[in-house]
C-alpha cells in the first residue's frame, strides 16, 4: 500500500480527494485513511455541490496550494461523489516534492493548510 494519497503518472500526478462541499473556508487539511485503507487528502471549498462549482473549487484550490496554473489541474473522476481524483499536469517528482513539503508542514503544525 502507497501512503502517499496521489499517485505518479507520465505527464504529472493524480490525487485522490476527499471533499466537503459548502465548508467555512477553503483548505486542505492533510491526509486521512479510508476504511478500505487507502490514503486521500481531505479538502473543504466553500462552494456548494450545484453545477460542479465545488469541483471548479477544488481545482483552483489545488492549483494554488501548489502553485501550478489552473490549466494544469483538472478533476479526471468523482464528479459526483466526496471522493475525487485530481489530475496536476507537470514535473511528477517536484509536484509530488511539493505535495510531501504540503503535508510535513501540516504534520508539524498541528493546523489546516491553507490557500492564500
């Protein structure tokens, strides 16, 4: 079992997403384990689920967490449900560095991360 909740593909990464639609802010806060054992991040938007806007949510709030343009995030599966996989186009060993940093800083903190 990988502990990373994404996993490396040949042009980027994909992640697995847990979301909470209609939260009071946007943020990831860290990685929590399904029952089935599998790893995920856990992601609030404050956008309802009407017309995918809290998927557009989630998207955004990828990019920013990881400073990636928009146009390099995109939701591949779960457009329906609280368990999405996000799709981040680039260098797959600096985004899944920058991911690690994400949730080491988050572990140490004790405290949600946060988009600026």
């Amino acid at each position: 079992m990988n502990g990373e909740p994404w996993r490396a593909t040949s042009d980027g990464v994909v992640l697995a997403c847990r979301l909470t639609p209609k939260g009071r802010r946007d943020a990831i806060d860290g990685v929590a384990t399904l029952s089935d054992g599998s790893r995920v991040l856990v992601a609030r938007v404050r956008e309802p689920p009407e017309d995918g806007r809290a998927n557009d949510a989630l998207c955004a709030l990828v990019s920013k967490t990881l400073g990636v343009p928009a146009s390099r995030v995109r939701l591949v599966a779960g457009a329906k449900g609280r368990l999405k996989q996000v799709a981040v186009s680039g260098d797959p060993d600096a985004i899944g560095a920058r991911l690690r940093a994400l949730i080491k800083d988050e572990t140490s903190r004790r405290a949600p991360l946060r988009s600026s």
